[in-house]
C-alpha cells in the first residue's frame, strides 16, 4: 500500500464515522446518551487502553519480523559474496561451476523469488541452484589441504545463506493470523459504536467531528501501519527490496569481467539457458 491510498483510506474512514457521529447527533439527549458521563469514560478509557496495548504489542512483533526479513536479505547478499571467493580454492572445474551458480542463484534471488515474495506465491518452494551447488560439491574430491580448508568453509556459509534466506522469506505470505485481524476489526468497531453513545446535540458539531475524527484517525493508521508490516515486500515506501542483492551481482559480476573466466549457466532471472 503506498502513502497516498494509504492517506485515501485514512480520510474515507475519517469522513465515514464522523457523518455517521454528525447524524447520530442530531437526535441525541442532551449530555449524550450515558447518564453518567464519569463512568461512561472510565469504561471507555480501559477499553482504549486494552486496544492499543494489544494493537501496539502486535506492531512491535511485527516490526521484529520485518527488521529480521530485512536483515535476512542483506546476510544472504554477503554470503553469497564470500562463497564466491571460497570457491576460488575449490579445484579447477568446481570452482567455475560453483561460482556460475552462485550468480545463477543470485539472478534467481533478484528477478524471481523477489516478485513471487512481493505477490505472496513464493509458498515453499526453494531456489533451484542452491540445490545445483549441493550436487556439484558432492561430486568434488579436496585433494589438498587448502581445497580441504575451502570446502569446510564452504559447508559453513552455505548454512549461514539457507538460514539467512528462511529469514527472508518467512514473512512473504502475511505473518498476522486471521483471528487475530477478527479480533482487531471487531474491537475496533466495538469502539466505534461505543464513541456514538457521546453524541451530545447540545455540543458543536464540529467538536463532536473532532471527536470521532481522532478516534478513527489513530486507529486506522495504527491498523495501516499493520498492515504494512504484515506484508514487508513489495512497491512503495519502506517496502524491502533486493537492493543488497543487486549489489552483490554487481560485486560479482564485475569480478567475472576482470578476474573470472566464467559463464553463468543462466539468464537474467536465474532461469536455467
């Protein structure tokens, strides 16, 4: 959601409740509807603070799991950088074929997990070439202790990159459950009916506005804020993209133009060709 539809949303639902205020209003007791003006916000006061308490908690995790999908994706940027150069201490056919399939995966990250991520169709499927550098490395024999040394090394970083990308793409298909959005909507509209019993048709229109304007305000960019958590990939503001990525094919592809002599078995998407 960008920041414009998301200002959209905000004003329609501000202009929705407050019309609805504005008409409830204008048969509305004097004093409004409670008898008891005290005890009426005494019980509203908890039901508010219950609200955000809830509403705030949830954003917290929220925001834990967007933090960790954006770290996810830089930590995998950098492992594949550092399996590159790992792979220059592999033996002579395996490292080529390594460091090809290290860009194919790579160009896989960038121009189709990140789209699938971005649409929530990743599911659980996995990046093809990881498993292609699994099979070339099984049919590697190190013969010398630096080849040795590399291929340890090489074990360890590609758990480092399978736990980084698990971090990645945890949250591409929503990470809030739906009794949990039930939950919030209900409150919320709990809230709302709630704020209508406070019309008074003896207060100024525009005070009673007020009123239920910054209600609905606060709640519907709290619940926006939500939502673009619960979704961190994609267009727009904030959105993750494969920035880190991209560096590293850059990186990496600038390498294979000065250093390296080798031609990645894929085309711009990662696509075998």
């Amino acid at each position: 959601m960008n920041v414009f539809l998301a200002f959209l949303v905000v004003l329609a639902a501000a202009a929705v409740t407050t019309t609805v205020m504005l008409l409830v209003r204008r048969r509305a007791p004097e004093g409004s509807y409670f008898s008891d003006g005290d005890r009426a916000s005494g019980v509203f006061g908890v039901l508010a603070t219950g609200f955000s308490v809830l509403l705030g908690f949830i954003i917290f995790l929220a925001f834990d799991s967007y933090d960790e999908s954006r770290s996810g994706a830089e930590t995998e940027a950098i492992t594949v950088v550092q399996q590159v150069e790992t792979a220059q201490f592999m033996p002579s056919g395996t490292s080529q074929a390594l460091t090809g399939q290290l860009v194919c995966y790579a160009r896989y990250v960038v121009g189709t997990e990140w789209p699938a991520m971005e649409s929530g169709t990743l599911g659980d499927e996995i990046n093809p070439w990881g498993l292609k550098m699994f099979q070339t490395l099984r049919s590697t024999t190190a013969k010398t202790s630096a080849e040795q040394s590399a291929y340890d090394r090489w074990m360890d970083q590609t758990s480092d990159r399978e736990q980084a990308r698990h971090d990645r793409v945890h949250g591409a298909e929503g990470i809030i459950p739906v009794p949990l959005w039930v939950v919030l909507f209900g409150v919320s509209a709990v809230i709302f009916v709630f704020m209508l019993f406070f019309a008074d048709s003896v207060e100024l229109a525009r005070t009673q506005a007020l009123l239920m304007s910054s209600v609905t305000i606060t709640i519907t960019c709290l619940l926006l804020l939500l939502v673009f958590f619960n979704h961190p990939h994609g267009e727009g503001v904030g959105k993750l993209h494969p920035t880190a990525m991209e560096r590293t094919l850059s990186l990496v592809g600038g390498q294979l133009r000065d250093e390296l002599d080798v031609q990645a078995p894929c085309d711009g998407d990662g696509r075998p060709s």
